[in-house]
C-alpha cells in the first residue's frame, strides 16, 4: 500500500502546512457569545461588497514555505485594517509573514514546515504580531461549529471572515489550476486527507458555497466541499474597535468568559 504524502506538498506554486487539529474543551464557541441570531444575506463578499477598492491576495511566500497560517492570519489583518482605516490597505510583506511564522516557531526546513492554528490563534491574542512596521492584536477567537453553514456566514459578513483549517483531498491541485471551485469527487482522490492540511481565510460566500483566499487567489468551493473537509473553523473578534461595537457579539459575556478561562 502506497504511503500518503506528508501534509507540506512538495508541489510547485502551492505549499500546504497546517499541522492536525488539536481540540481544547475551554476553546468558545460562537453560538455562545452571538447576543441574537443574525440575518445573514444569501450572498456576501468583503471585496466586493464592502471594499471600496480591490483588496491585494498576495502569496505571502506559501509559495516557498508552509506558512499558510500566519498567510492566512495577514489576509484577515488586511481586511481588518480596511474596516477600520477608512479604506487603507495594509502593506503586509513576505518578509512581515515569514519573520512572524519563524517567530512562533516555524521550520524552514523542507518536510517539516508548518504551525498549529490553535497555537497561533493563542499567541496572536496574548501575543500580536508585527506586521507593516505595527503590532497588531485580537481580542479573542471563537470555534465556528463545524458543518453549520449559518455559524460561518455569520463569521464572515459580520466579523470579517472566517479563519478555516481544511484536510484537503488529493484533487485540490488538480481543481485549483484549472481554475475550477473545489468539490468533492468520487474515488480516493476525492476524500479529505489530513494529511495536506491548509489554512484559510474565507472572505465571501455564494449560494454554492464560500470563497477563501489563499496561493495568491480568491478559490470558491462548495458547501458540501467545506464541510466534509474543514477539520477547525474560528472566527476572530478583532481588538476593541468598530468591529466590535457594531458586532452582533455579546461583549460582556465574552469578556466574563475570557476572565474565567
């Protein structure tokens, strides 16, 4: 029987490096701290329906590295800023996101490159990162319920994405260069492999399913796509900004949380 691949793909273009998924019982989870059910349009898309401008999807050298999850955290630092900066595009470089993939322990090495979400998700909250010549900080994270498509329309139109780990089945590559969404296919290529996981950031959402940023592009996939492959989905409450106090989270009931923690 042929042995699976390591979960960093020695492919050229595309480096996957998100390590397995590690559970914590005391992780929050967004239903617990959404002050009311909100009404979530059919269709939304950050770049498209709030930004004013084209928004950059820049490698940030996953190209070269398996650092797809501090790539992913600079996509959503980028829109954060957006919000929040009236318009302002952060310039983020490969080298802001290698330095802070390096800094939280990141390999260099080939075949053993990558970070844990959860990890990181805990140092960019106690920690920041320096990013554009700023530290730049969130105020907490929220476990977005795996295979609940309300859950992560919510985190994507009302906190600015959604901060999403895949076991990607071997078909992605496949999919990705020739332009199509990601889905799942029949046969043994088409069954997620944790292997390859991969970290991103979904910035929209059609009926057909959610759009993620990663690799330089904006890649659709479908709903039963995420789904059946998401194996950790966050969304990110960022620092106490506009994001927060027009957010439908209960702030108080976070903060309660976080105190006990």
């Amino acid at each position: 029987m042929q042995a699976e691949k390591s979960y960093v793909q020695d492919h050229p273009f595309f480096k996957t490096g998100k390590t397995p998924a590690k559970r914590d019982k005391r992780n929050i989870q967004l239903a617990a701290v959404i002050k009311k059910p909100p009404t979530v349009p059919a269709e939304w898309d950050f770049d498209l329906d709030f930004a004013q401008s084209p928004i950059p999807t820049p490698v940030f050298a996953n190209d070269r590295l398996g650092d797809c999850v501090i790539a992913g955290r600079a996509h959503m630092t980028i829109r954060f800023e957006y919000f929040e900066q009236n318009a302002k595009i952060l310039a983020i470089t490969d080298k802001d996101v290698i330095n802070e993939y390096k800094r939280e322990g990141g390999s260099m090495e080939p075949g053993k490159q990558g970070l844990n979400m959860l990890d990181s998700l805990n140092w960019w909250r106690k920690k920041g990162w320096k990013a554009a010549g700023k530290k730049y900080g969130i105020h907490a994270f929220a476990e977005v319920a795996r295979g609940d498509k309300n859950d992560a329309k919510v985190a994507v139109r009302y906190l600015g994405g959604a901060y999403v780990g895949l076991a990607l089945p071997n078909c992605w590559q496949d999919q990705i260069q020739r332009g199509k969404p990601w889905d799942l296919v029949s046969g043994p290529d088409g069954k997620p492999n944790p292997r390859n996981g991969h970290c991103v950031y979904l910035c929209g959402y059609t009926k057909n399913g959610p759009t993620c940023v990663t690799w330089g592009r904006k890649q659709p996939m479908t709903w039963r796509f995420l789904f059946a492959c998401c194996d950790e989905a966050y969304a990110i409450v960022d620092n106490r900004d506009p994001f927060v106090r027009n957010s439908p989270i209960d702030v108080a009931k976070l903060d309660e949380i976080l105190r006990n923690l």
